[in-house]
C-alpha cells in the first residue's frame, strides 16, 4: 500500500515553471494592491478635498452623517478602482498604467457626477455632515455615491471592452 501511495505522489509533480508563475502571480498581486491602495486614498483626498467640511476630522469626531458619506464614497471609489483593475490589459505594466488611468479618470468623474448631483438636488451637505445628530439627508448622499460609483465602473468596464476590440 505505501509503495502505490508513492507512486501516486510522485506522478502529481508540479508543472514546468510552476515557482516562477507563482512568483510573477504574487508580485503582481503586491504591484495591484499598492496601485489600488493609492488610487483609494487618492479618491478619499478627492471628496475629502470637494466635499464642504474636513471629513477624516469629522469623523473621528465620529458625526454620523460624515461618517455615512465618506464610508459611502469609500465603497464607491473602491467599486471604480476594482472595475479598473478587472478590465486591465493582461500584460502587467499595460495592466498597471490602464488601472491606474482608469482608477484617476474614474474618480475624477465620481466627484464631478456627485457634487453634480448634490447641486442640482439642493443639498446642504456641508450642515448635513457637520451635524451631530443622523439626518436621513446624509442617506440621499450616500446613496448618490454609490450609484454614481456603481455607474462609473460600468461606464470603465464598457470602454475597455470597446477599447480592447479596436
């Protein structure tokens, strides 16, 4: 019995090139993750920055409403930045340089759809965030952030497809 046993061990060897795929794979995996950790704290200085009020004082001092839209613009940001990465190009620095466009002109157009949107619809986010009691306002804001974000990284889904094909 233990004779088969290692038989069968021994015809289950490993690929060809097995460690250095697995090796290019983690690095391309740490190359992805700092891409993304900076395109996210990017994005939290880009609402941060357009946002009325200063959102990381606001929320340590643990208001909210501030802390609802900036988690909301988080996950929103996050959803851009995943899109962008999934349809980057398969070789790794055409994959890093797309991501990291697609990442910028995203949460360019994040901001601009979102303050767009808060304009038209009147809010004062500014009291809003500021306040130390919940205003279901804040609910109307997080709801634009992520439908907005959800919107963005389709719009980057669909122009990648279409660039890929040309």
């Amino acid at each position: 019995m233990t004779t088969i046993h290692l038989a069968a061990v021994s015809n289950a060897a490993l690929p060809e090139g097995f460690g250095g795929s697995l090796v290019r794979g983690l690095g391309a995996i740490v190359l992805f993750a700092i891409v993304g950790l900076v395109l996210m704290l990017l994005g939290f200085y880009a609402i941060d920055w357009t946002t009325p009020g200063k959102l990381s004082s606001l929320v340590r001092d643990g208001k909210p409403n501030a802390v609802i839209v900036t988690a909301s613009g988080m996950l929103s940001m996050a959803f851009i930045i995943v899109i962008a990465i999934l349809f980057s190009s398969s070789d790794l620095t055409a994959g890093l340089i797309t991501s990291v466009v697609y990442g910028l002109v995203g949460i360019i157009a994040q901001v601009l759809a979102v303050r767009t949107l808060e304009w038209v619809t009147k809010l004062d986010v500014g009291a809003t965030i500021e306040s130390d009691k919940f205003a279901p306002a804040s609910i109307v804001v997080a709801a634009v952030h992520l439908a907005l974000g959800m919107i963005v990284a389709v719009a980057i889904s669909d122009f990648s497809t279409l660039f890929a094909a040309i």
